[in-house]
C-alpha cells in the first residue's frame, strides 16, 4: 500500500518540506513536489527522494512547444523524478514527444497527462473556446494522451471510475482529492475516501493537507494505509 499513497509537500521551503517528509516517508512512497516548493529550492526537493527511499512525483504541469517539454521530461528524469505532470492541452506532438522521450531514456520516468483543471467549469472552458463539458473534454485529452503512449492521467475521484472503464487496467490513474472520513475537506469541491478512491480504479491517491495538518501526521498517515487496505481486502 505505501507505494500507492502520495503525500504532497505543499510547504515553502526545503527545510520544512524535508521535515515533513521525514516524518511519514516510512509510511508513504511517493512524495509530491509541487510548483510552490520546486520553484523555492529546484533540483534539492527532487533528492529528497533519494534521500528518504521515496519515489518522486514532480507536479510541474508542462505545457509548451514539443521540443521544449521533451528537453525538460529528459532533465526530470536524470535528475531521478518517478513521475511528472504535463497539460494534455499541450496537443498531439507535445504528448508524443514527452512520452517517447522519456521511454529512451530509460530512467522509469511515468508521465501524467492533466486534463481539465478541476478548478475550470464549463464556462471557464467556454471562456477559452472549448465548447464541450468538462466531463466529455477530461476523457478526450485522456484518451488522447493515452493513444500516444502517456503513462498515465491525473483525475478526480469523481473521474476516475469513468477513466479506468475507458482507458483499461494498464493506465496509472493518480487521485489528488482525498479526504479520510472526518477530515476537513479545506477548498477541495469534490472529494473522495481513501478506499472509494481505490475501488474506483485509482492507482495511486495523493494527499497533502489530511497527513501535513494533521496533529499526528503518522497516525493520519498509518489511518489512511489501513483504510486503503481495508477496501482491497473486502468487496465494495
Ligand atoms: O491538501 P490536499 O490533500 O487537498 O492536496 C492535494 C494536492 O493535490 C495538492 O498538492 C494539490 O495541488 C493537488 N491537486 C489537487 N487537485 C487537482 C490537482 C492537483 O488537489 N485537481
């Protein structure tokens, strides 16, 4: 289960993400790395990986001309980032590049495509010329990212049972999103629990404010592994 849970560092310095990490890697294999904190202390966040046995997930949402994303998917993955984030907005070649880049280089680097932002609804998308719901334009980039060989997909946990029927078992389907029952749900519109997330297809759940606000972030942690496992032991 530790593999399949993301703890994301929201924090504004190294000193204080690592402190944090530190705590509950033990627990958790994945450490998210944000634009807040990657944009304060660039490459010394991603080691935090290496030096606490976690994998890293960069959050960096790409979106730029192909040869420019494909140059930095070349550079998160020496740097030794497990997964990455970029726009599937971004367009055909911009994906296509992105995914083969990564594959030769060979360093294990997973790309996941956003599709809509969950903070955009369908006036939002009217508003930049996308005339199709949001529900209806998510499966379409992710389809789309699909087909040219990306990893996987970032989703909400009310888009993921939707995504796994459509795009298969193989797709990494990553939830942010989360929310332990009793947690406070904070700005999040819509969320969901650790185990209907797992049920639901989501291959991996991240989760930030639940552990890092928590006035025991182990426990909260080590709660949120039991409940993970509880839904795969037992039928839905
Ligand atoms: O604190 P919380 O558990 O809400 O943190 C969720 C993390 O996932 C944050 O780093 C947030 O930026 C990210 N995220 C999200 N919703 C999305 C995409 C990313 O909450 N749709």
């Amino acid at each position: 289960m530790r593999d399949r849970l993301a703890f994301a560092l929201d924090y504004p310095t190294l000193a204080e993400a690592s402190a944090g990490a530190a705590q509950v890697a033990e627990l958790v294999g994945v450490l998210k790395v944000g634009l807040e904190l990657f944009v304060a202390e660039g490459p010394a966040a991603v080691k935090l990986g290496a030096q606490l046995g976690s994998r890293i997930f960069l959050d960096l949402k790409l979106h730029d001309i192909p040869e420019t994303v494909e140059r930095a998917v070349a550079t998160a993955g020496q740097l030794g980032a497990s997964y990455l984030t970029l726009h599937g907005a971004g367009g055909p070649r911009m994906l296509q590049a992105a995914a083969e880049r990564a594959d030769r280089e060979g360093a294990g680097l997973k790309l996941l495509a956003v599709t809509v932002l969950t903070s955009l609804d369908a006036s939002d998308l009217q508003a930049v010329g996308v005339s199709a719901p949001p529900a209806e334009q998510v499966l379409r980039l992710g389809k789309l990212a699909r087909s040219v060989g990306i990893h996987g997909l970032v989703c909400s946990t009310a888009e993921v049972a939707a995504l796994r029927q459509a795009l298969g078992p193989e797709a990494i389907l990553v939830t942010p999103g989360i929310r332990p029952a009793g947690a406070a749900v904070g700005d999040q519109k819509r969320v969901g629990t650790p185990a209907s997330a797992l049920r639901d297809g989501s291959s991996l759940l991240v989760v930030g404010r639940p552990i890092r606000d928590a006035a025991d972030p182990v426990a909260a942690a080590r709660s949120i592994l039991t409940e993970m496992s509880g839904a795969l032991a037992t039928p839905a």
